[in-house]
C-alpha cells in the first residue's frame, strides 16, 4: 500500500513539473500565440508601451521571445509591438504587411534576420532603433526602394549596414518618399530662401555630393497653377545643400531664389525630385501637396520681404507653365537674359547689314 501511495505522489510530482514547464514555455490569446520561443500574430494587435505601462498582450513573456511571424493577412505592425524583446534573434513578416510603425523592434539588441514577404510601403521612426540587424531579405522590393521607404523618418539608419538579399520582381524606378523637414518648410537662412525636403538616403546623398547622379526638380505652385521646372540643379554649396539633420535623416535644401523662383507665403507646392544615373532615371518622388510656410525662427531678408529675391540669378529654370486664368510670363533673368541679349545682337546686326546694302545700291 506504501509503495503504491508513493508511486502515485511521484507521478503527481511528475505531472505537476510538467504543468509548471508546459504553463512557463507557451501562451496564447486572440491572434497570438507564443510556443518554443516563437510568437506568431494571426491579426494587427495594438497596444502601448511606456515603463511601467506595457498593455500589449505579451508584455510580461517579451523576454521568452526568440522569433516573430507575422502572418500573412496582417497589414500593419502596430508601434512598440515588438520593443526591448532582447532575446529576439528573428523576425518573418507576411506578404501582406505594408506598415511598420515607430519603435516596432526598437531595443531588441542583434536580430539576426527580417524577412519581408512583401513590398514595404511606410516605416515609423526608429522601427529598429537601438538594435543590430544582420541580414534583410526583401520580396518584390529593391534594397534602394526599402531604403528610400526607411529614409523618410528618422532614426533609421541601422538597416544600411545590413547585408541584403532580394527576390521577386523589382521595380527599376526607386519610389522617393519626398517630405518636408520637421523644421519648416521654406527657409531664410545664409542670404538665400530654400525649400526644405528629406527622403533621401545616405548612398544618393553621396552620389549627388560626387555628381555621380543629375537632379531634376519640378516645383509646382498649387494654388497659383504654375509649374517650374530645373532640369539640372547644380549644387553650387553642396555641403550646405547635401546634409543630415539632428535625427540623422537625409536632407536636401533647393535654393529656389537662385533659379528665379519666388515663393508666395501661404500659397501650396508640391515639389518633385527626378534623379538620374548616366542619363538613366533611377529615383523619382513627388511631395504632397503642402503649405510650404517659413520656418519658425527663419531670418528675414531686407525691405520686409517673406523671401530672398535675387535679381540675376546665377541660375534660372527652364521651363514654365502657367495654367491658371491669369496668364502670366515668367520673369527675365538669368541665362533668358544671355539669350535674349544674343538674340538682340543677332537681330542689330541683320539690320545693320541691310542698311548697309541700301547705302552701297545708291
């Protein structure tokens, strides 16, 4: 009787370890379960994070946390979702995720591999702040496309140190996603008025800085209807011109004033970046439509003016459009103004010859 009490206390011991193992090594809930190691989400789960304040449903199991899958039927990673798991050393994504939002890996130390079943089309800030990532494996997505995506807000530079491997069909045109700077828009500053753009990266900002690749700018004037059109900008000051802001995002300034081009205060642009590479377009993007005020803080130019007016530019666009009802002609300047002077002389000279034929005839 002993002997059959104190084998059945040992099952129970043995049982009950088992339930503690089985309990402390897998979980579940509405669209996640985490088992060995490995949480796969079946549904967009969000959350917040903050110390203190973790609501989302594997906050207290993000330690255990080795692999993410993020299904396919999933559209978004929510921000923080996967932050501080330091132990994660993989992550899978789903053909049908196009939105990574700020933070999602952020704090995760070394991830080893992110595969990306699909095109990524938007990444929050920091998406990998603070973490290594070894190998990127992307679908039907260029590395300069993801970059471009990655380029637009900051803090993501982490990924352009990551070996990459790309499969699927690959558009040859890398989409830029032009936005304004965080500082403003349109800027006062060193005698000159600049409109202010990021999205693009680090290895175009490099090529732009060696004239490796050409840039063509189109800015539009919404609320006017007029389109100017620089088909080759020159970076006359290209340190100033070519820099990374406080956040480590790629930034361009256009020195419009230089080409001619006034801004009117309040009025609405958009503005286009076409890059090409030996005469071939590689990158091109188009801002939204934005109101384009003065950045706070900007200097003002003489007389009280918004902006910088520069009577000869050293520049000029070459191309105008005016749509609106009002035509209007674009100012002179600039090499119009060599053009025209060429033309003028042509034009004295012919005369001159003429005279002269009817002084000899007499």
């Amino acid at each position: 009787m002993k002997k059959t009490l104190s084998l059945a206390l040992v099952v129970l011991m043995v049982v009950a370890a088992f339930s503690v193992f089985t309990i402390g090594s897998a979980a579940d809930g509405d669209g996640w379960t985490l088992k060995d190691g490995v949480l796969t989400v079946t549904k967009e789960i969000s959350g917040t994070y903050a110390t203190g304040n973790d609501t989302f449903p594997w906050a207290d199991k993000r330690d255990e946390i080795t692999k993410v899958v993020v299904a396919d039927g999933v559209e978004k990673i929510p921000a923080f979702s996967f932050t501080r798991c330091k132990n994660l050393a993989e992550v899978e994504v789903g053909k049908d995720c196009t939105t990574i939002e700020q933070d999602a890996f952020s704090y995760c130390g070394e991830i080893a591999s992110i595969t990306f079943n699909g095109p990524i089309e938007s990444i929050g800030q920091g998406i990998v702040y603070s973490s290594t990532v070894k190998k990127v494996t992307l679908t039907d997505q260029s590395k300069e496309a993801f970059l471009a995506v990655a380029a637009v807000k900051p803090y993501n530079t982490s990924f352009e140190k990551a070996e990459f491997t790309v499969t699927g069909d690959v558009d040859p045109v890398v989409k830029l996603n032009v936005e304004p700077s965080p500082f403003g828009e349109i800027e006062n500053w060193s005698n000159a008025t600049w409109f202010l753009v990021s999205g693009t990266t680090t290895e175009i900002s490099n090529k732009l800085k060696n004239k490796e690749l050409d840039l063509k700018v189109v800015i539009v004037d919404v609320t006017d209807q007029k389109t100017y059109t620089i088909s080759k900008y020159a970076f006359d000051k290209p340190t100033s011109e070519i820099y990374s802001d406080t956040s480590g995002r790629n930034m361009l300034r256009i020195a419009v004033c230089d080409y001619g081009i006034v801004p009117v205060k309040g009025h609405a642009y958009t503005v286009t970046l076409e890059l090409s590479e030996g005469g071939t377009l590689k990158y091109a993007g188009t801002s939204e439509t934005g109101a384009f005020d003065k950045v706070s803080g900007s200097s003002n130019p003489p007389d009280g003016k918004d902006f910088w007016v520069v009577e000869n530019p050293t520049h000029y666009y070459d191309e105008y459009n005016n749509s609106s009802d009002d035509p209007v002609d674009p100012p002179v300047g600039g090499e119009h103004t060599a053009m025209i002077a060429v033309l003028a002389i042509v034009a004295l000279f012919g005369s001159a010859v003429v005279v002269s034929k009817k002084v000899l005839s007499r």
